[in-house]
C-alpha cells in the first residue's frame, strides 16, 4: 500500500504492513524447540500488597496488584480453606461465606503471601487452575508480619473448613 496524503489533516498516512523480523522469530521458535524445560524457573509475583476487587466465593477473590511495573489483576485462591459452593445444596452457606469475606476485604487493600509452586509447611504448594493460591492478610495493621489471616478466620468464625487439596468434602 504505502504511503499517501490525507488532505484533512495535513499530513502522510503510512498504510504498511510493518515487517516482521523474520530471524528473530526463527531464533525464537528454535530456541523454544531446543530448550530443556525441566529447567524453568515457576513465574514470581513481586508484590506483597493487592486491594481486592472481587470476591466469587468464600475461598475465591480477584485482587489487583503492581506487578513488574504494571496494575494487574489476579484470581486468587485462598490457601488452607474450601467454603461451601454457590450452587447446589451449599448455596445459602455459600452465599453467606461469599459475604462474610466480601464485607471483611473487598474493595480494601490487603497484604498477600503467594505460595505457588512453593514449600509451605512441609509441602509444595501447586494450583491446578491457573490461579494465584496463597494467604491473604487484612486489618488495620497489614505491614510486614501484621494482619490477621483472612483463612483461619474464615475457619474461625464457622463459614469454611481447612483444606489442603485432595478430594473435598462434601459438606463445605
């Protein structure tokens, strides 16, 4: 197409197709295909304080964060709780769970602890559904070690029951 001249405003308008360096991407494709995986380091999260901008359920929230520079959003699994569902039997406790949680932290700036792919208390931490899993802090004194843990609380206060993976109780 090339170039042509917009009288309106005065000015060339490129209507090119930009080039894309086609070593790099062979470079890139090669490498992938020639790379160990084994040898890849798990991704890791750089932030320690999230406001919560969702909660989905009792034991489910999205939080908002910087990370590398730039405000991005995550699912989030607690760590160490299953709360009833939101459909089927557990619905009413489910809803109630969803609301305890949601008038402790939403819309409020929480401290987080992400545990993925990490040994915490003897076991390695994994998450089969792509989200963040990990420990939630809230309170007014939510620096380094304050807070209180967003998960024995919800245990505490009888709206959850502690979990640590595996097959899940049909009860919460």
């Amino acid at each position: 197409m090339g170039n042509y001249f917009c009288k309106d405003k005065n000015m060339a308008v490129n209507t090119s197709t930009p080039q894309r360096n086609t070593t790099d991407v062979k470079d890139t494709i090669d490498m992938l295909k020639n790379y160990d995986h084994k040898d890849v380091s798990p991704q890791t999260f750089d932030f320690k304080y999230a406001t919560v901008i969702k909660v989905y359920d009792g034991d489910t929230i999205t939080i908002s964060a910087k990370h590398r520079g730039v405000m991005t959003s995550f699912r989030m699994r607690l760590y160490g709780v299953n709360c009833p569902e939101l459909k089927g039997p557990t619905k009413q406790k489910g809803t109630e769970a969803k609301n305890f949680v949601s008038r402790l932290i939403l819309n409020k700036v929480v401290r987080v602890e992400v545990l993925n792919n990490k040994i915490y208390d003897g076991k390695k931490v994994p998450e089969k559904y792509g989200r963040l899993i990990g420990n939630v802090y809230f309170g007014d004194d939510i620096s380094e070690n304050g807070g209180t843990n967003l998960t024995s609380h919800i245990i505490e206060n009888g709206y959850g029951v502690p979990y640590f993976g595996g097959k899940k109780d049909d009860e919460s």
